[in-house]
C-alpha cells in the first residue's frame, strides 16, 4: 500500500466535490447556462414585463408583452419562471446571453476554493521519509492549501498509538510557522489524523512557549 501524498479538492459555495490521486487533472467545467424561454415559447397566460429600461411595465397578456417587445425589434425574455406571474424582459436575447454569461463569469472567480491534501505515515515512520513529508506539507500550507496527516496503524500497532501521537505532535510544531491547527489528533478507526489549516499571520515562526518539552523525535 502506498503511503503517499493525496488530494482532495472542495469548492464552497458550489455542489460539486472533486476528489483525485497524485497526477490525476481535474476535469474541465462543461456547465452550461440553464436554458431559457422566449418569446412564443413562453406557454404562460399573462407575465410581469420589465422594459428595456429597466422600468416596470406591469402585468400584461403574454401575448401583448410579445408584441410589444417584436415592435422594438427585441425579444421577451423570461427571467423569473417561478415567480407569480413569471416576470419576463424586453431585451434582445443576444445581449441577455452576453449578460448572464458574464455574471456568471464573475460568480466564478469570486468562488472561494478549498484545497485538503493529505500526508500520510506509519507509526514507524523513519526520518528521511517524515523529512520528505513534511516539507510537502509545509509548500502546501504555504500556497494556502489544508493538510491533513494521517497515521495508519496495522494490527500489533493499535496498541502503539503513542507513536503516532509524538509524529503529529512533531508535524505540528515543525509547521507552526506556516500552519495553525484546525482539528486536533483524534482516532477513526485505525487512523489517526490531525488537520492544519495556513497561518492567517505570517509574521514569522510561532515562538516557542517557555519550558516546553524537547521535540520528540520520530522513529
């Protein structure tokens, strides 16, 4: 089993949730536009009209809101289906398509995302391999990503979950400059995990309290 650096990926204010492995791209975003209704294709019998203005025009036949939008050589464009009576747009369709598009553009880019990676050990974890680990650890923090380091014990071992206690007492304080703790060490079955989110001051390294125990060392 390869005890190795994973990713998981989660976008808040979004649905989707993508999770991958080492090397593997995320897949490109194909979502479209929900599809719209005007004109004749709106089978409602009156709408609320909005003109091209912006300025309210009331409540009117479906049938008249279409006329009164083809005079103007423009579209009726429903923009609120669920509303009672849906409310519909004189505008033309082209510019509306350009308009949602790019609302939804700007959606996108203020859409804040959260990146979990996970470092993963063995209780008996030797120093070059917790080195390599760490310093993984430490880049993604510093590029804004979370971590989350986990033991795995495997039989005999869950009687040694000290040993894995002292690895993330150690990741911990050998990121504290980079990294806060998020989710202190706690056991899920036979894991052992703690989660570090980036230090929001980065005014330098975290000082270390007065009196405070030697680092334990792993192995």
């Amino acid at each position: 089993m390869d005890f190795g650096l994973w990713t998981c990926d989660s976008h808040l204010g979004g649905a989707a949730i993508a999770t991958g492995f080492r090397g593997r791209g995320q897949r490109p975003d194909n979502r479209r536009l929900p599809p719209v209704r005007i004109n004749e294709r709106i089978r409602v019998p009156e709408v609320r009209v909005i003109g091209e203005e912006g300025e309210q025009l009331g409540v009117m036949d479906v049938r008249d809101a279409v006329r009164a939008a083809r005079e103007k050589g423009l579209d009726l464009v429903e923009v609120a289906p669920n509303a009672d009576p849906p409310v519909c747009r004189i505008i033309d369709f082209g510019k509306f398509q350009y308009e949602a598009k790019k609302k939804a553009n700007e959606a996108k880019k203020k859409q804040v995302t959260i990146t979990v990676k996970e470092v993963k050990f063995r209780p008996g974890t030797d120093d070059h391999d917790y080195e390599y680990r760490m310093k993984h650890a430490r880049e993604w923090l510093q590029d804004g990503d979370k971590v989350k380091a986990t033991i795995w014990f495997r039989g005999r071992e869950m009687s040694h979950r000290e040993l894995g206690a002292r690895i993330l007492e150690k990741l911990e304080h050998d990121l504290a400059d980079v990294g806060e703790v998020e989710a202190r060490p706690r056991m899920e079955g036979n894991q052992m995990f703690i989660v570090l989110g980036p230090r929001r001051h980065k005014s330098g390294a975290a000082p270390k309290p007065e009196g405070a125990p030697p680092t334990p060392q792993v192995g």
